[in-house]
C-alpha cells in the first residue's frame, strides 16, 4: 500500500502529519539539600548520571520516568513529580537519527535508593550542584551541562509548595482545587 507522507511521519485522522522520534526521559532527583541523586554508569566506570532511559510504546512521559525511577533505584524511593526541565533532541546511532529527550524532575520523597536489575553494579550517591563542579564528575549527557544542572535546582526551588500557602493543582476528578473565596 503506497503512501504520499514522508518516511518516518504519521497522518492524523484530520490528515495533520506528524514526526515519528523515539523518546527518553531523564529523571534527575533531588533531596531537601538540593543534592542530585546520581548513579555510577555500570557501562562507562567513572561517569555518573540521573535516573534516564527510554519511553515504551504507549506509556506517557510521566509514566516512563517514574517506571525508571523504580527500576534504577528501587520501589522503595518515593518521589513527586515537580515538572519538565529541558527537551531536546539528539542524534542515537545510524538507525536511529533522533531521540526526543525530555528531563523531568522529581523530589525526593523518602525511601531507600538501592541500584536496580538494568543499574546493578553501580553506586549511588547524593551531590550538590557544587560538589559536581568542585569534585570535577564526570556526568553523562544532558546534565554534563553547567546550566542545566543549575536549572534544575532553580526550578526545584521554585516547584517547592510554600509552607503556609495550600497546594493548588489538578484533582483526580480532573478539577482545579481553588485556594480563594471569589466569586
């Protein structure tokens, strides 16, 4: 069956096209300290990096990074969602050309981070922003950035709800939990 799209697209049933990118979360988790949680790479010694991997056919990007959260570091670690940091866009290899990246920030709830089946063999740690930089880590790609890095923490400060000002945000039944009495 011959089509007139493009390698690589999809048609909309309205007929809109759009690209066809495999997709990858990186998950990067920080604590109250404002310290990321990194994993030594079991594939590259010496390099450490975020909770990261590939989104599965059918599952949304909330639902990838947590499904990695719990594979790289245990079931136990509980996190809350915070947001999207970055998106981008890399080349893999000479099958895949490009790669949707989206890192999306987690807090650290509590738990018991303990490396997982894909990150057995690796180790943990905690460390600070400046820790990275003074201790010269060696990070695996997108947070091998200086900028990102601190974007990261920016954006966790600012995601961190105020202690005297109740949460606002979407309920289960799909409502908005309004904190003010206007009419």
């Amino acid at each position: 069956m011959a089509t007139d799209r493009p390698p690589n697209t999809i048609s909309s049933s309205g007929g809109r096209l759009f690209a066809l990118y495999p997709a990858a979360v990186v998950v990067p988790i920080v604590n109250g300290r404002e310290e990321l949680l990194l994993l030594e790479s079991p594939r590259r010694p010496g390099w450490w990096e975020p909770v990261n991997g590939a989104v599965d056919a059918g599952e949304t990007l909330l639902e990838a990074a947590l499904r990695e959260v719990s594979e790289e570091v245990g079931p136990d670690v509980q996190v809350r969602p915070l947001g999207v940091v970055h998106a981008s866009t890399f080349a893999y290899d000479d099958l895949v050309k490009r790669v949707i990246s989206v890192t999306y920030l987690m807090a650290y709830e509590g738990g018991d981070p303990v490396p997982g089946d894909d990150m057995r063999g690796s180790h943990l740690r905690w460390a600070s922003v400046e820790e990275v930089e003074s201790e010269g880590l060696r990070l695996v790609p997108p947070l091998d950035q200086p900028w990102l890095r601190r974007r990261t923490i920016d954006l966790f400060r600012l995601w961190q709800p105020a202690p005297d000002v109740p949460l606002q945000g979407p309920l289960s039944d799909g409502g908005w939990n309004k904190t003010d009495n206007a009419s």
